[in-house]
C-alpha cells in the first residue's frame, strides 16, 4: 500500500467511527481532535479496526502517534506498504 | 396452623400513599405504533405489529419489530456506540418529555431521575461480540472495548441521561417481565422519597435482537408459530401456543400531583396503588395464588374494592399454562365484579418483556378519554379456562365511564407486579 491507500483505509474507518462528520475537509496536519469529536473510545476503535481489516497491532505506548492523518499514515506506512488494500 | 412472624406488618396493611403521583406525559414505540396516538388507532382499529423476523442461528421465526426512527434524537454515532435498548429508551423518554409540556430548559437536570425496567440486558451485545470474534478464531483480542459499556446494566438508563443531560439518579429495574411496572412503581416511590420532582419511568426492551430468547422459549416449547404473523399472539385462544418476542419501549414522565397542577398539566392519571410480590414457588411457573395476593395488594393499598376496577390489562403470554393461571387468579378477585372487564395487548405486539408492563398500560390510558376497552385479538375458540365474563375479544367494547384502569405485569422467577391508575381531573 502506498501512503494514499493507507489515508484512504483510515479514512474508511473514520467515515465508520464518526458517521456525523464531514471529513471532506479534513486537514492532514491538524489533531484529529482539534477538527472531528473524537474521545479516547473512538481513537481505540481505530486501532481495532486497523487490527481487524489488516492484523496491524499497534502497542499503546504508540497510540499518540495517531493524533493527526499526517502522523498516522507516516507512522503506519512501514508496518502497512507491504499488505494489500482490502476493498471495503 | 397460622405462623407468627415477627416481623408483623400483615400483607395489605401498608399505608396509603404518601403523595400523589401523576402520569403527565407518555413515550412509546411499539411494534405497532411509534406514539400513543398511532399505538392507541391500532389498539383499537386491531392492528397487529406483529411480522417474519429472521435472527442468527435461530433462523425463520416472528417477532413484534419497532421501526421508530432513532435519528430522531441521536446521532448517528451514539447509535452505532450504544445499544437497541439504549435506542429504544432515548426515543421513548424523549417522547415523554416533549408529550409533557415541560419546558426541558428549566428543568433541574439533577432532580430529574430515570427508572428504567428491563428484563434482561447484554444478551444482545455479547451475542454479537462472539460472532464477531468467531470471524478471528475467538481471538479475544478483537473484542470490543464498547462492551462494557454497553452490557452494564443500567446502560439503557445511562444511555438516556447522557442523551438528555440529566444528572440525578438512573438505573434500572431488572424485573424479568413485570420489569415495565417495576420502573414505574420506581419512579413513584423515588418521587415520594422526594429523591427527585420529575420521574422518567417504565421499562424497555431489545429482546428481539438477542437469538437466545427464541432458541430458550423454543426449547421450552413455548415459542408461538403461526403461518400469518398477525394471528401468531392469541392469548386465551384454545390454539394458542406461545410467546411472540417484541420489542419497544414506555417511558412515562412523572410528577408530584401538585407539581403537575400547578404548571396546568395534562394529567393521563394517577398511580393510587400498586403491589409487587413473589411467588417463591417455581423458575418459570407462575403462581396464580401469589398473582391473585399481588392484584389484592394493589386493590389494598389503593383502597378499592374488585368493582371499582374498570378495566384489567392482563399479562398472558399465550402460553397455555399460564393463560390459564392469571385467569384462574383473576377469577378468584374478580369472580363476583360485574362491572370489570378484561384485555390483552400482547395479542396485538407480542411479548414486549421489560417494556410489556408500560407499553400495555400506556395501551389503555387514553380509554380514560374515549370509554373504550380495547380488545384481545385472535380469540377464534375462547379456551374455557380462560373465558373470564368481561373478557373483551376480537372487537373493542364501549365502556362509557372509565375511572380505574389495573395492569398486570409478571416474569419469571415467580416476580409479580400490579399497578392500579386512576382518572383525575384535569384529565386529557
């Protein structure tokens, strides 16, 4: 996967966790929280849906790396280049 | 021989009600109407909710199935987070509240209490939690972290404070199927405590959602089966022959009588007496001695005699034992009561089990207004046992003058419950 497939599968995922939100709009280099209402349940349901949708395990000493959708996919790209895209 | 207890207080002698407490607004969703107009035309137009209904591992059976609209007071994301039961309660409380006239903005949010009944809770979301991590070899790894949240068991009550901001107390009654009553004598007695002035009160179910509920009446040989859905749910019919599993939700608001007077409220009724007893006799099997003791209790505590009764709303399932059994209890109240008449509004939506108590009572409360005994539907053969002389089958009865209404609600466990409601004046 390319570092756009990755944004878009965490895209996916946020169009699934926060279903209210207009995330057309989402700014890359902006917190998460700081654009969409996410609390801490929502940021765990990203990292379940990465382990469900990929077998990517993400150890909770990294869970601030995915604060913003430039520091997610930057930090996602080395466990995630070498799987295939699943078609949601 | 007769026992001396020491703890002497003999059954029937408690006090009379401390306060009065009124029924000020209604909520509902029912499989066969979304607010108490619509659920009222159907009762009384004999319209069923009942339709096919396919679960998981259960397969093909029936089911009285809500299609209220949950994006009426939630967003899309607290749906997907919570629970059918947390749903089925935000709508119906919501309902209550707007049906009330209480102008929400100037409600003490810490003196508004919610008491919400229910059968059983978490079924549902542990069910789906195990099918979906049998899609990763029971890795426990991918289970949610949203199930605890959502199968505690006051999540459904919890569900409605944090939708509506309300910060007194909530929680709910686990009561098997007498849980609808259970809420409402709750949210009485909390109101009587002074522990709240505004009570949201009654019970709700998910219970359609959960296959176990089917695959356990099924394995006990009382799961209805009919080939047209509407015909499925015949209490007191000589072929009936089981439950029909609803869901829904009744949500009552109640207030100090005197609280709601002085606000010019519409009053539904008063709650002039109650009673909740056990049967301590059997799990599943009912105890029509202990249910006729509870209706007595009841009639006790409001100081009323059987005659007074205008209007009783039984409980039966549909099963053939226990049809029988809260008709053999009745008869013994009611046997010489000319004047009392009979229904059933389980014949109509299924067994709506912790919502049943609430949504059947809300069923009759505006015969308050119109004088009309909705029927029991589907009595194509009256089972003798169950041919009690006011029984109102297949067509509603005129009644005129409608001043007491008494709902029986019972569950398993031998938990029985009676409330008695009384027309007020100021009455909608």
């Amino acid at each position: 996967m390319t570092n756009d497939d990755i944004r878009e599968v965490v895209l996916d995922i946020l169009a699934d966790i926060a279903p209210d939100e207009d995330l057309s709009q989402l700014q890359d280099d902006v917190a998460f929280r700081d654009q969409l209402e996410l609390d801490s349940m929502d940021f765990l349901d990203i990292v379940m849906e990465l382990r469900k949708r990929y077998r990517v395990q993400i150890p909770e000493e990294d869970y601030p790396q995915l604060a913003s959708m430039a520091s997610t996919t930057s930090y996602l790209e080395p466990l995630m280049r070498d799987l295939e895209k699943v078609e949601s | 021989m007769i026992t001396q207890y020491s703890n002497s207080h003999i059954p029937g002698e408690r006090p009379p009600l401390m306060q009065r407490i009124v029924i000020t607004g209604i909520g509902v969703t029912a499989p066969n109407g979304n607010d108490l107009q619509a659920y009222r035309a159907s009762l009384l137009d004999g319209r069923s909710g009942v339709a096919p209904y396919e679960i998981r591992y259960f397969g093909k059976t029936l089911a009285g199935v809500c299609d209220f609209d949950a994006r009426k007071y939630q967003s899309r994301k607290d749906i997907r987070r919570g629970t059918r039961a947390g749903s089925v309660g935000v709508y119906a409380a919501s309902e209550a509240v707007a049906d009330s006239g209480l102008v929400w903005e100037k409600i003490n949010p810490a003196r508004v209490g919610i008491y919400v009944g229910v059968t059983e809770h978490g079924n549902v979301e542990t069910e789906n939690e195990i099918y979906e991590i049998k899609r990763y070899n029971y890795d426990t790894a991918f289970w949610s972290h949203h199930h605890n949240p959502r199968t505690v068991a006051n999540n459904p009550a919890g569900e409605i404070a944090l939708n509506m901001g309300i910060i007194g107390p909530h929680y709910t009654i686990g009561a098997a199927c007498a849980a609808g009553n259970a809420g409402l004598i709750q949210g009485a007695q909390m109101l009587m405590l002074g522990e709240c002035d505004v009570a949201l009160a009654g019970g709700v179910s998910e219970s359609i959602h959960t296959f176990g509920i089917f695959a356990s009446f099924k394995s006990q040989g009382a799961l209805a089966e009919h080939d047209e859905p509407a015909r499925a749910s015949r209490p007191f019919d000589l072929q009936r022959n089981g439950i029909v599993v609803a869901e829904g939700g009744g949500i009552f608001v109640l207030e100090r009588y005197e609280d709601a007077a002085a606000r010019g409220a519409k009053i539904y009724g008063e709650i002039v007496g109650y009673a909740m007893n056990t049967d301590a006799t059997d799990f599943v099997l009912p105890n029509p001695d202990r249910q006729a003791q509870c209706v007595q209790l009841a009639l006790r505590h409001a100081r009323l005699n059987p005659e007074d009764i205008d209007i009783v709303s039984t409980h039966a399932t549909g099963t053939t034992t226990g049809d029988a059994q809260e008709c053999q209890a009745l008869r013994q109240i009611f046997g010489n009561s000319a004047k009392t008449y009979f229904n059933n509004t389980k014949s109509f939506i299924g067994h709506s089990m912790g919502a049943a108590g609430a949504l059947e009572l809300a069923g009759n409360l505006p015969a308050f207004t119109d004088g009309v005994c909705h029927a029991t539907i589907n009595v194509d053969e009256l089972d003798p046992d169950c041919a009690l002389p006011g029984l109102v089958t297949n067509q509603p009865r005129e009644l005129g003058d409608v001043r007491y209404i008494l709902n029986n609600s019972f569950g398993m466990l031998g938990i029985n419950s009676v409330v008695i409601i009384k027309k007020t004046s100021g009455q909608v």
